[in-house]
C-alpha cells in the first residue's frame, strides 16, 4: 500500500467539495478576534464527529484544541490554524460574500481553517498509518493584539508537542507555489505612542511659546538614526511614523502634538535598541527645545523564527506536493504572526502558500474589501502540512 503522505493529495481531492462548502461557510458568517462562538463551535462539533482522541475547546480563550493518537506510539506533532475575520466591510460581488455587516474573512483564515479540518477529516480516518500524534490547533484572534496564541501557550496548547507546522495562504503569489525559509521569517511587529507637550500661543508670538509641531517635526527626522546610526547595516530595522496629528489654527502654535507608528525587527537585541533608542531620541529632543515627550511603546508579536531541521522537512514537504520548480525560499516579511509564541516553545516551521489567481479575481491584498483567494491552495496547503507533519514523525520514531 502506497504510504498515507503519498496518498493525501487524491484523499484531500476527494474531499474537495466540503472543503469548499466549509470555507465558504465561514467566509459569509465571519467573527471577529475575541468574539467567536460559532467558528469554535462548528469545529470542534466536526472534530468529535471524527471521533478524535481528545477535543477540548475554550483554550486560552476561544481556541479549539483536537488530539488524534495514531496506531503506533510515537511523538506529537502540532498543525495550526487561526480562524478569525477583520472589521472590513466586504465589496466582492461572489454568491458567499459576508452576510455580517462590517467583518470580513479578509486575510484567509476561513481557508485556513477548512483546510485543517480537510486534513483532520482525512487523518482521522487512516489514523492507523500515524506513527505517533497529530495536534490539531484552531486559534482565535491572530488578528488583535494580545493575540490568541499567547493564551492558547498558556493554556497548554502545545504541552506534549514535539514539533509544529503552519502556513499562511498568499492572495499576492500565485497558486500552485510555496515559500519557505529558515530563521526569522516574520518580524518583531511593536507599536508606539510619542506624546509631545509644548506651550500654545499665538502664531506671531513664538518666543512666548514652546512648538510642539516644531518639535514633533524634529522627533521624526531624529528618529531616522535608529535605521542609519544606532543598529548595523546587516541587521533589518524600520521605525515608521503612521500618524501625527497636532494643531486646529493656522495663526495658533500647538500646545501638544501626538504621533503613532510602528517599529519591525528580527533580533531580539535589535529589538531591544530600537525601543530604548526611539525613548531617549524623542524625549531628549522634546526636553533639548523646551518641551516633553512621554512615550508609550506596545511590544506587539515576537519574530517567527523557524527552526532550520523542521524548515527542511517542511521544504521537502513542499517540493513533493507540488515540484521542486514551485517552491521557493522565503525571504522574510517585516509583517507579524503570533505563530512566533508557539515557537518559542517547540520546533517548527511556518510557510507561505500561493493563493492568487487572477482568473478567479483573487489579486487584492490581504485585508482588502475585495480579497479572495484560490480555493485550490487549500488542498495544496493541506497536502504540505500534512506531508511535514507524517514526515517528522516517522523521522523522530521511537
Ligand atoms: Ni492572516
């Protein structure tokens, strides 16, 4: 008999149409981070209905949580999948746009989710031929910080999990193809607040006042230094300004200006210098013309850094469902992915799958009102992650 890995992608064939019908499904009835219940609901009625080992739900939240025991002993190995929407109103004109006014499944997870539990389903019935465990874990809120991972860690999630695979579809790469890469891969993703103080007044009358436009502006400028001066040039930072609002009058001086953005890095003492930089350049520079600056700075989610071993499993895992010429190495995003928490615990790896094609008007960005993607990735990200997964398994048998 042909080894089960060889045979998932006729099996996830078959189950095409369901697959479809699911993420469909949720695609018109999409909830948002931290408000699901009928995505919980709906997969872990599945998964018991597969008859899987354990399925607990509510984990770190309203995350669902399945342990499917193989017919031989051996480790466990962890597939994720994130099932959440966005607070996007949905402009497709398709027969399964949202029905939910205002949220949309903008980033995919729908699909996400339909092709883990394509892969459950299939699983669950050649459990026979698994050497060891699957854990199959359905995450809330990858969207909003805090984050769904972070609560599901907590809540033991990955406690007996020796290794972990996910993947992202790509509306923006087209289908048939699949990133992946060693090391850091996604980014430190932070977010900050710059609160400068000054002393309003008249426009014509400035030696009177202290301008917090004046000194915002310089804020900004001075910032600049973190990426050209304070971190070396082999080593990736962006510092970005996303808003900075101040004043209400053309002949007024600003008593108080107020600035957003966001901060990405890969290392961890990268990291660490960009915050303590962004700190003492905004306050010293408020301080250095008369002013003030208090500074709030949100760590947001950890770099992904994938494991180099399961990295390679997982390229493999990639070239045999889909041919050596379609898969690609990754280079890293500066965007976040609390995928980075379970990593911090266990080995892994997480990938990106092509979804785009422009036959099927699935060409927007993610978090577009037009998105869409090729439900024909799904059964490609399926096959991946459960090559990686049966593939480790039998490499790390007892
Ligand atoms: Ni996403």
């Amino acid at each position: 008999m042909t080894a089960l890995a060889n045979r998932l992608s006729d099996l996830l064939k078959e189950l095409e149409p369901q697959m479809v019908a699911w993420r469909r499904h949720l695609h018109q009835y999409p909830e948002l981070s931290f408000q699901e219940e009928k995505t919980p609901a709906m997969i872990a009625g599945l998964l018991r209905e597969w008859g899987m080992d354990e399925v607990r739900t509510g984990v770190g939240g309203r995350g669902v949580v399945a342990t499917l025991r193989g017919g031989a002993p051996g480790p466990t190995v962890a597939i994720r999948a994130d099932f959440d929407a966005l607070p996007i109103q949905d402009q497709k004109d398709v027969p399964y746009r949202s029905k939910v006014p205002g949220v949309m499944h903008a980033c995919g997870h729908d699909a996400h989710t339909a092709e883990l539990l394509g892969l459950a389903a299939v699983l669950a019935r050649h459990r026979e031929e698994i050497p060891g465990s699957i854990r199959f874990i359905f995450q809330h809120a990858e969207e909003e910080l805090p984050g769904g991972a972070v609560a599901m860690v907590e809540d033991g999630a990955v406690d007996g999990v020796d290794a972990i695979f996910g993947a992202h579809l790509w509306s923006m790469a087209p289908v048939g193809r699949v990133w992946i890469g060693a090391g850091p891969i996604m980014a430190n993703a932070d977010d900050f607040v710059i609160e400068v103080k000054g002393k309003g007044g008249h426009g014509a009358i400035p030696q009177e006042t202290v301008d917090s436009i004046v000194i915002g502006a310089q804020i900004v400028t001075n910032l600049q230094t973190i990426a050209s001066r304070n971190v070396s040039p082999l080593d990736s930072v962006v510092v970005t300004i996303g808003t900075f609002h101040a004043g209400d009058n053309a002949n007024v001086i600003a008593d108080s200006c107020r600035m957003t953005g966001t901060v990405r890095t890969f290392l961890p003492h990268v990291r660490d210098r960009a915050e303590q930089r962004l700190k003492e350049i905004a306050e010293g520079v408020a301080g250095m013309l008369g002013g003030s600056a208090e500074v709030t700075y949100l760590r947001g989610y950890p770099a992904v850094i994938n494991t180099e071993a399961e990295a390679e499993i997982a390229r493999e895992a990639a070239i045999a469902a889909c041919g050596e010429a379609h898969v690609e190495r990754m280079q890293p995003l500066m965007g976040g992915e609390d995928f980075s928490y379970y990593l911090e615990k266990v080995p892994g790896a997480f990938l990106f799958v092509g979804a785009g094609n422009p036959e099927k008007g699935a060409v927007w960005p993610h978090h577009h009102p037009r998105f869409d993607l090729d439900e024909r990735a799904m059964l490609i990200a399926g096959e991946v992650l459960g090559r990686a997964a049966l593939s480790w398994l039998s490499r790390h048998r007892p």
